[in-house]
C-alpha cells in the first residue's frame, strides 16, 4: 500500500484485523490521518481504545526501560525482638564476670597494731592497749613536760620487759603489790581524759625514738624511791 485514501477507514470497519495488518507498512502521517477518519466515523473515545491508544500508551513506557522497583521487594533487616530482655541478660552476666573477677577484701585484724617493734623492748601494742596506756600517762603526768611524759613511758616498759614484774600491759599497770596498787592511777582510768599530746609520747616511746632511762630504771615518783636515781624530768624522780 502507498498512499493512505480517506476511503479506505470506512472500507475497513467490518474487517479491523486485516485493517491493522494492511496498515503495518504505512507511514506515520498516513496513518495519523487514518485514524483521524475513524474518530469522525466511529468517534473519538472508541478510536482511541482501539488504535491511537495503544501506539500512545507503548510510547509513553518504553519496553527498554525497566519498571520502577517496589518497596515491598526490597528487604529490611530482621527485626530484633525481645530486645530490652537481652540487654538486660548482657548487663547482668557482665556484672556477674566483674563480681567473679573482684578480689575479695582481706578480714580485718582483730587487733590493730599501732606501732612496728622498733623500739629496744620490742613492744607492740594493740589500739586498745595504747588508749588504757594514754589514761595512765594523762593521770600520773598530765602537767609533765614531753620529757616527762616519755620517761613515765619508759617505766612502764621496763616493767614489761622485767622478769619481776608481768608481761602485759594491762597487768603491769593493774599490779597490786602487798595489798597496794602499783600504778594509783588505775582508780582514774575511768575519769581519764587523754589528750593528742599523750598520744604522740607514747607513739615516740613505741617507735624508739627516746632513751631517758636504762632497762632498770622501774620507779618513778614525786620523790626517790632509791638511791639509784636514773634522771629527774618535771616534778618526777626515776629510779632503778
């Protein structure tokens, strides 16, 4: 076919399938006034469904570009679930490790040792035996210098340390001798009112840091107990 006739649309209304066939090889602007004789004919909606909509549609979606993917097709991640349950597992077994793993504290002394054996008896003495020595330095020579203080010290170690006397503290300074106390100042525990100034002569006796009296020097006193007196600190005599 070369040309299209205006005729021809009419012609071919009964036999649309070798219509289309016939219209194959025909240019673009015949068919264009083809199918302008078909919309008077038949009118215009029929004739689009029919032929001018099909050629539109196919060119506006070219079969080379490829469909627009969906959302739905493409894949999320797995939603994790139970999730405020497992950091709760995680933070307690990293609680449990860290409680595993802590060292655990070292008891406690019974007794806390105050001072090293430093000094030339080799005394130690626990907290509690330093606040009983404290009421008994306060008693016996609260107006007594520093000196004075270390000297009264002094005795009460010698005593300690003297095969005549006991070992310990408690009951050196509790000693009764022919019915009489050694130390009268045991009455006055109980009232005592020790001070940081007793404290640090005590400590200064403990770590070896005075020699005011021999080994023998077990008295003291406002006046001489012997003739052997060792020295004379404050108000007090010390003697052998």
């Amino acid at each position: 076919m070369g040309l299209c006739s205006l005729n021809q649309p009419v012609q071919l209304l009964h036999n649309w399938p070798e219509a289309g066939s016939a219209m194959a090889g025909v240019s673009v602007v015949c068919q264009e006034d083809w199918l302008d004789a078909l919309e008077e004919y038949y009118g215009k909606d029929e004739t689009e469904e029919v032929g001018r909509g099909d050629r539109f549609s196919s060119a506006r979606i070219p079969e080379s570009e490829p469909a627009p993917e969906r959302m739905a097709d493409t894949e999320l991640p797995p939603k994790r679930e139970n999730s405020g349950a497992a950091e709760e597992t995680d933070s307690a077994e990293t609680a449990s490790a860290a409680e595993e793993t802590s060292p655990e504290p070292e008891p406690e002394a019974e007794a806390e040792v105050a001072a090293a054996p430093s000094n030339r008896w080799g005394i130690q003495l626990s907290k509690e035996e330093i606040d009983l020595l404290a009421c008994i330095v306060w008693v016996e020579s609260r107006g007594e210098p520093d000196d004075g203080q270390k000297a009264v010290v002094e005795v009460v170690f010698n005593r300690m340390a003297h095969g005549a006397f006991p070992g310990t503290l408690y009951e050196v300074v509790s000693q009764r001798a022919g019915g009489y106390l050694q130390f009268t100042s045991w009455n006055y525990v109980g009232s005592a009112a020790p001070t940081e100034k007793e404290y640090r002569n005590i400590q200064a006796v403990l770590n070896g840091q005075t020699a005011f009296t021999n080994n023998n020097t077990i008295y003291f006193s406002t006046s001489p107990q012997t003739r052997n007196i060792t020295c004379v600190i404050g108000g007090h005599y010390f003697c052998e």
